[in-house]
C-alpha cells in the first residue's frame, strides 16, 4: 500500500493509477489524515450487470416486449404518419 498527501498525488496521479491498475492500493491523506483510498475497480460480471439492471426496473417499468409497438403514438406525437406496418 502506498500513502501520499493531496499535493503529491495531483502531481503524481498517471503514476499512481498505473499502480493502482497493477494491483496495488493507495491512500491519500490531508494533514497526515487518510481522506481517500484508490483502488483497482472490479469488472462487473454478467450476474452484476443483470442485478443492476434489475435494481432500477421500479424506474422504468417492465419491459412489455417490443419498444416500437406504440400504435403510432410516436408518430402522432410528431404529427406525422405512422409507417405502414406489412
């Protein structure tokens, strides 16, 4: 683990990352006081990105199927005709 104060880690941000990528843990302090720790960011797997997805399904509302079924909604929103759907 490395520990660097506020100033040196703007000046030595590139660096600290590429540590950071490599595995590596730092901690930033202010004062001699830890503020922030950096560390390396977990890959979200499938199971993370459907349970995120799933998360914010009360905002949106299930998914009802095809997204451009709308009965010409659309199309009469922007005053225009709905396609001929053949």
């Amino acid at each position: 683990m490395t520990t660097v104060g506020v100033h040196e880690a703007k000046t030595r941000l590139s660096e600290l990352l590429r540590a950071v990528e490599a595995g590596e843990e730092v901690v930033v302090t202010r004062g001699g006081e830890a503020v922030a720790r950096i560390v390396p960011i977990e890959p979200l797997t499938q199971p993370a990105l459907i349970a995120r997805r799933g998360a914010l399904k009360h905002l949106f509302g299930e998914n009802t199927g095809d997204w451009d079924d709308d009965g010409g909604e659309l199309a009469e929103l922007f005053g225009v005709e709905a396609p001929d759907e053949t």
